[in-house]
C-alpha cells in the first residue's frame, strides 16, 4: 500500500469536510477535534463516495466535558495528547469571541468558528475562521442566511493553536 501524498491541498479538503460537519451541528456547541487518518488505511470501512479524499476525518469523542472553547483547560488538554503515527493531522473546532478592528464597530464582540488543522508533514497547517452572523445579517439576507459559510483566514492565525496541535503530532504515545 502506498502512502498517501500529504498536502496542502489534502488538509484544505479536510477542513471544509469538517466545517460542513460542525456547520450541521449548528452554533452554540463546544469544542470538537478530528483525527485526520490516511484514507487507505479506512477504505475497508468506507463506503466507496467517502473514499475520494486523501484524509478522513474521525470525530475524537473524547474531550473531556465541561471543556470551554478557548479556554486554558482546552489548551492544557490539547498539549497532553499523543496521536498515533497512523494519524496524519489534526482538526479543532472551536467557537470564539474576538474584537474585529475591520469592522465599523471594532469594539464590539463578534462571534466565530476558528478551524485550526495540522498535517505532521512540512509544516502544513490552515486555520480557518468562519463569522457568527449577526442578528441583523440574518433578517436582511432572509431565511437561508446562516447556510452562507463565508471563511476568513491568513498567515499567523491562532498559531498558538496551530503550535499545541503540532507539539501533540509530535509526541510519542508510548513514552506517556
């Protein structure tokens, strides 16, 4: 069996694979992390239309409940963990606040979906931010309004993030 190329590209599919699962799930949701597996390894598994991706993604149940997005507990959490090295990458999924100083109403809060995914190869990494509507956004774009993802993103979003999800990539789980 031939190992599977690891790209960009490959994480980018993830990552709109799972911002459509989390987006099903709707808002208000606490965090969720994804094990990014080599789709091969799966392909006994998976009906043939879901084999057509590099990467599959596994939804890790085990977050410990009670665990906030964004919080010091999720961070300390993240950076304890180990994956196994038939796990290619990592996907978190976290709702956020921040001040958006673009917006005309830079002081006020606006809420999020931060989507962080690591690959263990070169580096590889993307972090996606997907925009709360807001009430106002929602009664003048009509009924549909929050099935319009739009996703934001750039160098050097939450690399702090990005940095946790990689430090766990790189642990060896049988030396824990």
């Amino acid at each position: 069996m031939s190992s599977p190329v690891l790209s960009q590209q490959a994480l980018n599919k993830a990552m709109l694979e799972a911002v459509d699962f989390i987006h099903a799930e709707g808002w208000d949701a606490g965090p969720t992390l994804f094990a990014l597996v080599p789709t091969e390894l799966l392909a006994d598994q998976l009906d043939p239309d879901q084999a057509n991706s590099p990467l599959t993604l596994v939804v890790q149940d085990t977050l410990p409940a009670g665990i906030l997005p964004g919080s010091a507990e999720l961070d300390e959490y993240i950076t304890r963990l180990a994956w196994p090295s038939d796990v290619a990458g990592v996907i978190l999924a976290q709702e956020i606040s921040f001040r958006d100083a673009s917006a005309p109403e830079g002081d006020v809060a606006r809420h999020a979906r931060l989507f962080s995914g690591v690959l263990r190869s070169d580096g590889i990494d993307l972090t996606l931010l997907q925009l709360r509507p807001t009430e106002a956004e929602l009664e003048s774009n009509g009924p549909f309004a929050e099935d319009n993802i739009e996703l934001r993103g750039g160098p050097n979003v939450a690399p702090h993030v990005t940095e946790a999800l990689r430090f766990g990539l790189e642990q060896d789980p049988d030396e824990l």
